[in-house]
C-alpha cells in the first residue's frame, strides 16, 4: 500500500487517512493509496463501515495542480470516487480544514459526510480557469439542487462548513476529536440501519430545473456582465446543465470534456500561472519564513483623507484597534464621516451587520493628539504627498513612537530612503502602498528601502496577510512597480487621441482586452487633478525635447475634473457615470495636434492595444533588470490586483510571453524608430527575444 494512505481500525470502524503533507494533495500515489485503502476497508471483516480523512492540518487541498501539466496518470480521480461511491460498505468523509476541489468531490462520493466546524468546503477550480473534473458538477446538483450547484460552483468561493451544513451538504458537523467523531457518527449510521447514499443515484433534487430549464440562460444572464471575458464559468454552467437533461454517466463524460477543454485552454495556463505567481511573490531570498516578524496589537494612522480612512478602515476590518491622527478637527470629522458613510453603505447592501459596523467603528479612534502613537506597534503615514510635510511627520513619530514601533509610509511617488532619514531608525521605515479604496483593493506594494530591515519586512508582510492584503515586495524607485510601469500607459492613450483616435475608441479597446475601465474613463473617475498637481510640481524638471500631450493639464484648466465635476475626458450627465463623447474635448484634442504639427490619421485597434500595454512591459524588463521587481510575476500579480489586469490573460509579463518576447520587441523597436527616445527598448527585454527566450526562462540557466 502506498506510505501516502494508510489503513487502521477502530472498533467496528475502518479507517482511511490521507497523509500527503502539506495539503494532501491527491497526487497519483493518493489517488492510487484510496484504492487500496478501500480495498483493505473492504476485506476486512471487523469493519461495518469506512471513514476517509485526512492527517495533518487539512483533508485536502485538492489535485495536485503540478500534475495538470502532464497527460493524467492512472488511477483517474472520476474512477477513484466511482469506486468509492460504489462501495458496498457505508463510507463516511471525515473533514477539517478544507475539502476543496477534488478534495469535495472524494467527499461528494463518499455516502455521508461530517466534519469540524472550522471547515471550509468549495470548488475553486473556476478561479483557475477550469470546471470540477471528478463528477462534482454532477454530484452537487444531486445534493442540493442545480441552482444552488450554479452559485457554488462559478463563485468558487470556499463555504464555511455550518452554512454548507444547513444547505444539506454537510450531514454532521463535530466538536472536539474528527477521528473519535467520525467513528462515532459512522457507527450511529451503522446502528440506525441508513441507507448507502450514492449520490449518482439520486434525482430528486433536480427535478425544479428540469421542470424550468430557463434557469440555465437566466444564470448566464446574471453572471454575463461579473464574468465578462472569462470562459470557465460559463462551462461550469452547461456541466451542470448537463447534470440535469444527462443520465449520470454520460453527464460524467460531458463535464470530462469540459474540463479538458478548460484545461488545454490558453485562460486555465493564465489563471494557473496567477495563482503560483501570487505564492511566489510572498517568497523573498533575504527574508526566509523563518524570519522573526513583531507582532502587531495597535496601529496608527497619520492622516484622515482618502486613504488614511480606508487603510483605517483595513485594520479594524482584521479586528486591530487603530488611532487616526490628523492635524485639524475639520479633517477628521470629515474623515471620520467618510469611514461611517462607507460602512453604512455596506450594511446596506446587506453585507456587513449593523452590530458588525459599530464593532468595526469602535476599533477606529480619531484624535488630534499625537502622543496616542507611543502605544503603536505600526504608524502607516498617509498625509499630502510632500516631501517635507511627510518629513517632518516622520521625524515627529520618531520620538514618540515605541523603540519597537515599525514606521510605514503610504507615499505612491516619493523617496523611501528620504522619508527614513527624517528618523534615528531607518531599519524599521517601510513602504506600504495601498491602493485606492485602501479597504477594497487587494494590493499591497511593500517597498524596501536601502536600510529596511529584513525583519521590519516579515513583519509588514505577516501584517499584510492578516489584512486580507496580497502583497508584492518592490524596491524604491519612483512609482515603485505598478505606478512606473503605468505612466507609459497614460502617455501613450493621450498620444493616440492626438494621432486620431477617440478617447471612445481607446477606452473599448482596453475594456474589450478586459479591463473594466479604458483609461480615459479610470482618470474621470479617479480624478484628474490628481496627476495634474504632480505634474505641475514636476513641471520644471520635465524634458523639452520629450513629445509632451497638454490635453489632461487643459481639462483641468476648464474645471473638468472627471466625474465629480460632471466632465473630464467625457462629460456626465447629472446623477449619472455613463461617460458620453464631448465636442469640446475633441476640440481641445484637435487644437493640441495642430500645435504639434501632427497629421491626424485613422488609428487602428491592435495599434490602440499595443501603444497602450507595450509600455508596459518595456517598464516591466526595465524593473527586472533594475533588481525593483524580484520576479516577472511579482509584476503579473501587482497588476492583476492593482490595476485590474485580466487574470485570464495571467499579467502583462505572462501575456508578453504568450505573444512571443521577439513579437513584442521587434514592435516596440518599430514605435522607437518612428516616436522616437519615449520607447527606448528595454535591452532585457531585447536580449530575451533574441535569445528565443522568455520572461518565464529568467532564472533558469
Ligand atoms: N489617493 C490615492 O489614490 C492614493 C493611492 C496610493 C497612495 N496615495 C498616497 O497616500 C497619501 C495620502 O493621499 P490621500 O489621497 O489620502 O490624500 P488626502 O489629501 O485625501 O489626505 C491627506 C490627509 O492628511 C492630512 N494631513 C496633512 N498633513 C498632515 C499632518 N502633518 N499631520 C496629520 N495629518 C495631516 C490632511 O488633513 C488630509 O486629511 C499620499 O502620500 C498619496 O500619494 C494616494
């Protein structure tokens, strides 16, 4: 028998543990060790029934993802849980921890299941751009019926196990011993004579959607906008669909094929790539786990505007007690206000309890008086984006922070280093770039400084996690990784209205690659005073010789602002966001070609799309090269949860290499020649395409 499964017995119980650390993975020698664990279960006389669980900290995580690269080795999976399913003797899941994937679907074969409270079940194989394999959208309908199957297998979204409890999906839920629990729970089964619930064999929770199959188009209807773009949920709908109008085995085979077909897609490589690339980011050479991290009982935040109210708003949504310090009482009761308005339109919307809102609120203590920083484990600074004013704010928090105390600044374009030198303790100054809304967005760019200590990053990083934040290390460069990267973006969508695109145009192009929003219509709703503030200040150190669009600065010129005007790029009608085409704009576009000297000229969409996202990997092998991003995926993940990247299409870095490094370069090469020093090739890049290699080969000899 395989060392990855064992057998063993307890009293009139057999039992079957799982033990393929770290996740129990069911890798081929799992797949294999279940069957002769069931056949052992099944010869051995003393045993009435079968429980399967899993040891260490987890029943299982699911396939082993690594095995999707190869042709599948026998025994399949589907096989496996068919065996299984087809036992003779009552067979009980045991779970804890997480019964995901291929995981549930063992469980789903199994005739009863009961687990921890602790558990979370799910299928997340739709975030890697596939469709349940081993009969779990055949099975689940069977369950708890097509609808509910829908909403749980395209969300992917893992359940907590007393909800799956009181939908039927879990029969039994344990406090206290699994192993003693199970036992007990398969011995009562035993005892009250329960039938061997095969779940392939019952239909009568299907019988709503076969009596109104419009379900089906309604779902794709309802998913069609949050899942625009994506290709495995809309499979996951005709597996299920196929669960309701097939017989069970056919069913089986049709979902086979959708899975397969997911799998050999370009979208499953991409998701699958995002998902490694966002554990890789979490691994830094210099800063093994094993790196001593302080723990963090009390924050501070400096600063009550946009996103001090948000970041605010991240630490007592993790349950953190944070003082907020602002220098007015104006700005914090304004800030405060914002942090209510914020929380009172999430209960609204049903998500958050209002008992839930005032807990959050009351972690959240706004104050104009700097020593409540003394009890601070952490101090994220978020005030005005000035050198000397977040100086001064540094050196103050020196002195009246603990010894102890890590000091992080939220700055998006200024030195690291600077702000460090303004304290005695450089060692424990950090970079920690939220994004806009702090308490929504997933990214966190921590930024090294010269002298950050490798502690002060495992503490920041252990803190990251803890917020619910997926964080990427950058080094301190000016807009660290993803900002650098997207100034190219901005110039180049400026430059093409020039040339003779439409802002309209531009906008569709990046919103059909699968952005959710153009970057006319992201700068209308982030504001353009924004950018144009910073470009004012850097006015003076711009170069003269450098193509140079005044559009944006013109707009805000006139008051056009983005929405919150009511116009910018586009304008807005009263109470609406709906971005409408503006005469005045395309004049003011015209007026700043005519000044250049430019002859206006029909752009095309791919140029739209490669003017547009070529900057951005050109940056991309710059920050490489620089030693600013660690890994070509370390960038993939700051835009795929930064900026809105599609993670079917696995990164900017990814999707470069998918198109072919030389492509991409002897592109870039061709807009040097006719734009001129702004596309300056990136020899990394340059050197990879000539090579025959890709981003993906960094790293490897
Ligand atoms: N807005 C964004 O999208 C965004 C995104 C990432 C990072 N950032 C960075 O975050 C920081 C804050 O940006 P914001 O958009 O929240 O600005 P903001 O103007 O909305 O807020 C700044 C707040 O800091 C307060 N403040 C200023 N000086 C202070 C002082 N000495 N002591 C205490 N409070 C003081 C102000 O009263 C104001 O409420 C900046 O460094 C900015 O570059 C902003």
């Amino acid at each position: 028998m395989s060392n990855l499964v064992s057998y063993g017995r307890e009293r009139t119980i057999g039992v079957i543990t799982v033990d393929n650390p770290p996740l129990n993975a069911l890798s081929v020698g799992v797949r294999q060790g279940l069957l002769d664990g069931l056949a052992q279960g099944l010869r051995d006389a003393g045993a009435k029934a079968l429980v399967i669980m899993g040891a260490g900290r987890t029943f299982s995580a699911g396939a082993d993802i690594r095995e999707f690269d190869r042709p599948l080795a026998p025994p399949d999976l589907n096989d496996v849980i068919g065996r299984i399913e087809a036992s003779p003797k009552l067979v009980v899941a045991a779970l804890h921890g997480t019964a995901l994937g291929g995981g549930l679907e063992v469980a789903l074969g199994c005739h009863y299941r009961c687990a921890l409270r602790s558990t979370r079940v799910g299928f997340p194989e739709v975030t890697l751009g596939l469709v349940p394999g081993a009969g779990g959208t055949q099975r689940l309908p069977r369950l708890v019926g097509a609808e509910l199957a829908l909403r749980i297998i395209t969300s992917g979204e893992p359940m907590p196990a007393e909800r799956a409890h009181s939908l039927g999906r879990i029969d039994e839920l344990i406090d206290g011993d699994l192993r003693a629990g199970a036992v007990a729970f398969a011995e009562r089964l035993v005892a009250e004579g329960r039938p061997l619930r095969r779940l392939s064999a019952i239909d009568d929770k299907l019988e709503a959607a076969r009596r109104d199959p419009g379900i089906f188009d309604r779902f794709r209807q309802e998913i069609e906008r949050p899942a625009r773009g994506y290709l495995a949920p809309f499979k996951c709908i005709e597996a299920v669909r196929a669960a309701v109008t097939l017989p069970f085995a056919e069913g089986l085979r049709r979902e086979r094929e959708l899975f397969l077909e997911c799998l050999a897609s370009p979208q499953a490589r991409a998701q699958i790539h995002a998902f490694f690339a966002e554990r890789e980011a979490t691994k830094i050479p210099d800063v093994p786990r094993d790196t001593p991290a302080r723990p963090i009982g009390t924050a501070a935040v400096i600063g009550a505007g946009t996103m001090g109210g948000g970041i605010a708003m991240t630490f007592a949504n993790a349950g953190i007690p944070v003082a907020v310090v602002e220098a007015s009482r104006e700005a914090l009761d304004r800030g405060l206000a914002v942090v209510r308005k914020n929380y009172a339109a999430t209960v609204e919307k049903g998500r958050l309890a209002p008992a839930e809102m005032e807990q959050r609120l009351a972690l959240i203590r706004g104050t104009l008086a700097w020593e409540v920083v003394a009890d601070a484990d952490i101090v994220v600074e978020a005030v005005f984006e000035e050198m000397a004013v977040k100086q001064e704010v540094f050196g103050r928090l020196d002195r009246l922070c603990k010894p102890t105390a890590i000091l992080a600044t939220n700055t998006s374009t200024l030195d690291v280093d600077r702000i460090a030198q303004a304290t005695a303790r450089p060692g424990q100054v950090i970079g920690t770039h939220f994004f806009s809304p702090a308490n929504v967005m997933r990214l966190l760019e921590l930024v090294r400084g010269a002298r950050t200590a490798t502690e002060t990053i495992a503490t920041a990083a252990a803190l990251a996690g803890r917020l619910g934040k997926v964080w990427v290390l950058s080094g301190n460069c000016d807009g660290f990784i993803g900002n650098r990267m997207l100034a190219g973006y901005f110039r180049e969508a400026a430059f093409l209205v020039e040339e003779g695109a439409t802002p309209e145009q531009v906008d569709r192009v990046l919103y059909d690659f699968g952005f959710a929003m153009g970057p006319f219509a992201v700068s209308d709703l982030a504001g353009l005073d924004v950018g144009w503030r910073i470009r004012r200040g850097k006015a003076a150190a711009r170069p003269t010789d450098l193509r140079y669009s005044p559009v944006a600065d013109w707009l805000c010129e006139r008051g056009r602002f983005g929405q919150k005007t009511g116009a910018g790029w586009y304008r807005y009608e009263p109470g609406s966001r709906t971005p409408r085409p503006d005469p005045e704009v395309a004049a003011l576009i015209a007026e700043s070609a005519r000044a250049q000297g430019i002859r206006r000229r029909e752009v095309g969409d791919e140029e739209v799309l490669t003017r547009c996202l070529y900057p951005l990997v050109n940056e991309g092998a710059r920050l490489l090269a620089d030693g600013i991003a660690l890994r070509p995926g370390d960038i993939d993940v700051v835009y795929l949860h930064g900026y809105g990247f599609p993670r079917y299409r696995g990164g900017p870095m990814y999707w470069a290499d998918t198109l072919g490094l030389k492509r991409v370069s002897d592109e870039i090469a061709r807009y040097h020649r006719v734009h001129g020093r702004l596309w300056e090739p990136a020899p990394l890049l340059r050197q990879l395409a000539e090579q025959g290699r890709g981003f993906r080969d960094l790293g490897r000899a």
